[in-house]
C-alpha cells in the first residue's frame, strides 16, 4: 500500500462537537479544502470563514449538492455517552449512531465520493480486558456502545458493491480542552474535593488527547491509497490510572484525600446490589467499581505503523492543557458559597449595629485631629478583574502618594498621630463592613490590591486567586500580612482558595482578632520589612532552588510535588540581600538551581552573580530562564517541567 498523500476536498460531519471542531481546527491551520456541518445554527471556535451547513442527518434530507467536489468524507457526527444523560436511550442511539450513518454513507456513495471515514469508539469491543486489536471479536455493552457498532455495520453495508472505500476508526478515550467524557468528570471530582479514589491506580488505560485524534484522522482521511475496509484502533501507550490522577492533583493544585481499597469497595458494592436485589442504579455501582479498577487498553499498533502515526503530546501535557481550558473558562464564574454570603451580610450587618457609636467617635476625631474627609476611598482590584472603592478611616495626610503604604519611602511622616493607633489597633478597617453589605468584599479573602499593583495582581491570575471576593482579613494577612513579599503572599492566598471552608474561615477570624490583640502582622511605618531570604520548601541538603523571580517562588510555594531531595528559597532583589546573606542561604548544597525570568534579567543576573562568587569547591549553579510574566499556566507548567528534567538528569556544571 502506498504511503503517498495526495490533496483532498474533505466533508466533516459534526463540526461542532469534541472532536469535529479539533479537526475543522487543523484542516484550517494546514490550509486544507473541506466543507463542514452540525446540529447547531452557527459554528463558533473557528478561526477564519467556512463553508458550514447546519443539518441534522437523524431528521434532515441530504441534499446532493453537500457532496459537490467533495472526496472524502469524515464522519464525526453522533451521540456521545455522559454519565447520567440518555445513558439507556437505546432509540436516540440508534437513530444517531447507526441509522444516520447508513443514510449519509448511502447518500456519498451516490454522489461517487470516493472514501468514507467513520469514527467509531473502541468501546465496540465490550467488556474491559487488555490489548484489544482489530481481530478480536465485537461484544458491545449498553445502548452507547450497541449503536456504535450498529454504526459500523451500517457503514460496511452501505459500501457494497460500490467503490467507495471505508476507513474505520476506532477511537479510545478522548481527552482535552472542551472535554465532557471520564477524564473531565475525574478533574471535576478532584477540583471539588469529592472524589474517592478506589484501588491502588495500577490498571492502565488508554488516552487519547483530542488533538493527537484529530492528526490520525486527518491522516486517515488524506490517504491516496486506501484498503475497500479497513478497520484500525487509534491508540497510544496505555497509561496506569494512578499517573492520570497525580498529573490532575498536580495541576489543579488539590489533593485525593480518600482512597478506598479494590477489594473493599467491590465486596460493599455486591453487598448493596444483593440487597437491592440486583436492580436499580445502585446494582450497577458494582460493575462499574469493576471496570475502573480493571485494565482497559487498546492495540494501536497497526495504525501507528501504517500511517506512521506518533502522539505529540505527553499525558503532562494533554492533562496540562485540559486544565488550562477549564480554569480559564471557569475562573469568572465560580460563585461563593451560600453559607459564606449569608454569613457575611448576618455579621456585617451585626457588627456595624455594634460599633456603631465607635464609628461615630472615630468619625469625629478623624475630622477634628487632622484636615482632610474621615473616609478615605481607595480604588482596588475586586473580584475577576473588577474594581471598587475600599472604605478606610483616612489615617494618613492628604499629600500622601497612592502607592501600598509599605512601599514609601518614609511613610511615618504621612501618618496622623490618630493614624498610628488605629492602624495598630486595625480600627481603620472598620468601614469595610460597608464593603461587605454592598457585596464588594467578603469578611475572609485575599486582602484586596492596588489596581498598580501589576505582580500582585498578575500572580493571583495565575493562581487563580482574583477569583475570589477580597477580605477584610485573609490567610496571607494573618501569616505576616506586609512582611511578606508577593511570591509570599500569593502563595498563602493560593493555599486559602484550596483550603477555604466555613470552618477555616472561622480560625483565620479568631486568629485575626489575636493577632490585632497582639499588634502583629500590621507594618509599622518605621519597619525595614522581611528577612533577606525566606525557605519555602523544606528538603535535604542535595538540591537548592533559589530565585528572586516572584512567578517561580509563588509557582513552587504552591505546588503538591514533593521535592524531595531539594530546598526551595526566595531571595530578596538585589539592593536588600547582602554576599553574606547568599553565603547563608546556599549553605554547602552541592547543587543550586537560579531561576529568573526574561522581563526582569539584569536585576536576576546581578543576583545570581553574587551567587556564583559565594560557591565554594563542589558546588554547581544552573541557570532556568522563564519567559515574561503573564496569567497563563503555561508559565508555571514550564518551569516546573524544566526543574524537574534538571534535577532528575542531575546535570553538572555551572549554567548560563
């Protein structure tokens, strides 16, 4: 069989679906000649003009004209399993899957179109068992999979005694952005902490990301030369289940809290089933329990080899790149809880009830001790993006420049003698119980930033943080509020969005009143500010990490992994980190990784070259450049990818 590729006029079918849209996507980027269709009125996603249809093939007549100049086509078009959506619809199945495929494989046969492409699922094969290939025999289950197969049948049937020739292709999970299937549903799980993981993740399954798909189609479909049927698995290596699950913990930033053992969980599932007498969904819960735990993979060999087929993405990326999608699209639309909204308006509107008459004799010394209105109104970034302005009684002059106060050069002479106590007492803040009631801020959040404030704001977009509403006091405010630099900060407020609950709320609040009984966290205007370096990560003395970039400290600060042979510090820029403060943070570590990032170079390089100067015999420095900061997770992603290919390479010498 030839290898030669020849160009092709292409008809897509289910161009607005998973997979059809992926590839409408590629056909366009390599500049391809296709026409497409699908259910809905218009195709959105794409990146320039089509030629789209919109028709449904389980209720619409074909007209001819669909297959004018059209060679091949791709039929991606059908009805998809979700869990708990027409699962037992065997009629929506078969109308779709199978009998719309008879009629539009009929309908190309007609109008001499010369290859037909079906894509099938490999769920045709039946139960979970290992290395399925093309040779073995087709046992469907469930009315998903039954119609598929039907589909396939009616596909072969339709090019009989015609010439038109069949390519089959038996898809394995997909996954990836826009993803609705298992792969999705497990992030979700594990995103919103209720999953419970069964067994020990050693069976394997094979995943497919949607853009890997998508090329083995297109490469299917652009064959010059292809069998009158043909049927392949498109399959890559089967992955163990327990490396799925770490790559989603690792990206989303959570954790499985709960695993349950395989034998366990099937004897309590029999159990119930017998008390059910074997009916219901609850009967079910055994065999599915079953075919989780059971290895369920897939022979792509003959694929790969025949169309020299390899996957361009790695289960790190596909699983990167899923989460990416579903962070962003879900970032503006995570809502707090109703026990946290009810919860702040109940004690907002308590509290400003209670301190009413404090407010008031405040109000009035503010006005009489110092020139100037008793509210200052600050602009601050709100949640996703927004602003509003923060209520504070006015502490500071009116000449005084809007910047965070710790960054000003002598900020003790802006503040107001009245100033300095209710700063130290944190009685400014007690107009932002207005904030609350008027839905701007929340009792407990990231304390809210300057609008100027860009490596604040930046980081907590990477980590999801501007998510949320800010608080009047915060899990950064009460673990060393100004003493802590953005990396520092970002980190905890990331550790509050993984963390947050009504009762972690309610011991960031005690501990806030004791800390306001204690004066701590609040910077004084005559304080320096931080320590020259901070350990993030604890580790042995094999490895050290270091940087003054706050993207690389807030990326490992918050990361799962287990560093296990390294030590992670933060140093402190340049002009506040003396050769003898480098001396104490490297230590006698053998093996120091520097990590900067381009938009902030020269200051990195002065660093890293009083690093350099502080090594002592057997020591070795490496150098990882990050691009420029930005709110993409793919900044993160690189650079834990590159640390971690250093240290698990264990390179020597000194890097650049």
């Amino acid at each position: 069989m030839s290898s030669q590729t020849s160009p092709q006029n292409f008809l897509i079918t289910g161009a607005s679906g998973f997979l059809g849209s992926e590839i409408v996507r590629q056909c366009q980027q390599q500049g391809l000649a296709f026409r497409c269709t699908g259910r809905r009125s218009e195709l959105s996603g794409v990146e320039s003009e089509c030629d789209y249809r919109q028709i449904d093939f389980g209720k619409d007549e074909i007209p001819a004209s669909l297959f004018d100049n059209i060679d091949t086509v791709i039929h991606v078009a059908g009805l998809a399993h979700q869990f708990g959506k027409q699962g037992d619809d065997h009629d929506a199945f078969q109308r779709v899957n199978a009998d719309a495929v008879a009629k539009i494989a009929s309908a190309a046969s007609k109008q001499r179109v010369s290859h037909f492409v079906l894509i099938s699922s490999s769920g045709v094969y039946g139960a979970a068992r290992e290395h399925c290939n093309e040779g073995d025999e087709c046992a469907p289950v469930g009315s998903y999979a039954e119609s598929k197969y039907a589909g396939e049948k009616a596909a072969t049937d339709a090019i009989e005694n015609t010439a038109m020739h069949l390519t089959i292709l038996r898809m394995t999970t997909l996954y990836g952005p826009g993803d609705r299937g298992n792969v999705d549903r497990l992030m979700k799980a594990i995103d919103s902490g209720k999953f419970v993981n069964i067994g020990d993740g050693s069976n394997e399954k094979n995943l497919l990301h949607v853009s890997d798909a998508a090329r083995a189609t297109l490469l299917a479909a652009n064959r010059s030369s292809t069998p009158p049927n043909a049927i392949y698995n498109v399959a890559i290596e089967p992955t163990k289940m327990s490396s799925v699950i770490r790559e989603l913990q690792s990206h989303l930033g959570k954790k499985v809290l709960v695993t349950v053992p395989s034998g366990l969980a099937l004897f309590g599932a029999k159990a119930l089933s017998v008390l059910c007498l074997g009916r219901g969904p609850i009967a079910r819960i055994h065999s599915t329990i079953e075919k989780w735990t059971r290895s369920d993979t897939f022979d792509g060999t003959k694929f790969r080899q025949v169309f020299r087929f390899t996957p361009q993405l790695s289960i790190t990326d596909g699983i990167a790149s899923q989460v990416k999608h579903y962070r962003t699209k879900h970032s503006n639309t995570r809502r707090p809880s109703m026990a946290k909204t009810v919860f702040d308006y109940s004690l907002g509107l308590f509290l400003l009830m209670v301190f009413a008459i404090p407010m008031t004799i405040i109000a009035v010394l503010v006005k009489v001790t110092s020139k100037g209105p008793i509210i200052y109104w600050s602009r601050r970034a709100g949640r996703a993006g927004s602003t509003f302005p923060m209520a504070k009684f006015r502490t500071m002059r009116t000449d005084t420049p809007e910047v965070a106060t710790h960054l000003l050069n002598d900020s003790k002479s802006y503040i107001t003698p009245l100033g300095a106590i209710l700063r130290k007492t944190s009685l400014d803040e007690l107009p932002q119980l207005i904030n609350i009631l008027g839905g701007h801020m929340s009792f407990v959040g990231p304390r809210p930033s300057l609008p100027s404030q860009d490596e604040v704001n930046q980081l907590r977009d990477v980590f999801g943080v501007s998510q949320l509403k800010p608080g009047i006091t915060g899990w950064a405010a009460i673990n060393g509020r100004d003493e802590l630099h953005c990396a520092e900060k970002v980190a905890f407020d990331s550790q509050y969005l993984q963390r947050q609950s009504f009762w972690f709320d309610m011991q960031i609040i005690f501990r806030t009143a004791f800390a306001v009984f204690k004066s701590d966290g609040i910077k004084q205007a005559d304080d320096e500010g931080g320590e020259p370096y901070i350990v993030l990560t604890e580790g042995s003395e094999r490895t050290l990490i270091c940087t003054t970039d706050a993207v690389a400290a807030g990326c490992f600060a918050t990361d799962d992994r287990k560093w296990s042979d390294s030590r992670f510090v933060s140093l402190r820029p340049s002009g506040q980190i003396a050769s003898s403060d480098i001396a104490s943070a490297t230590g006698n570590t053998p093996q120091i990784i520097f990590v900067s990032r381009k938009d902030s170079e020269s200051e990195a390089l002065m660093v890293f070259d009083m690093i350099g100067k502080e090594l002592s015999s057997g020591q070795t420095l490496q150098h990882i450049q990050l691009p420029s900061l930005n709110s993409d997770d793919s900044v993160k992603h690189e650079l834990l990818q590159n640390a971690e290919q250093i240290l698990s390479n264990d390179q020597s010498g000194k890097g650049s």
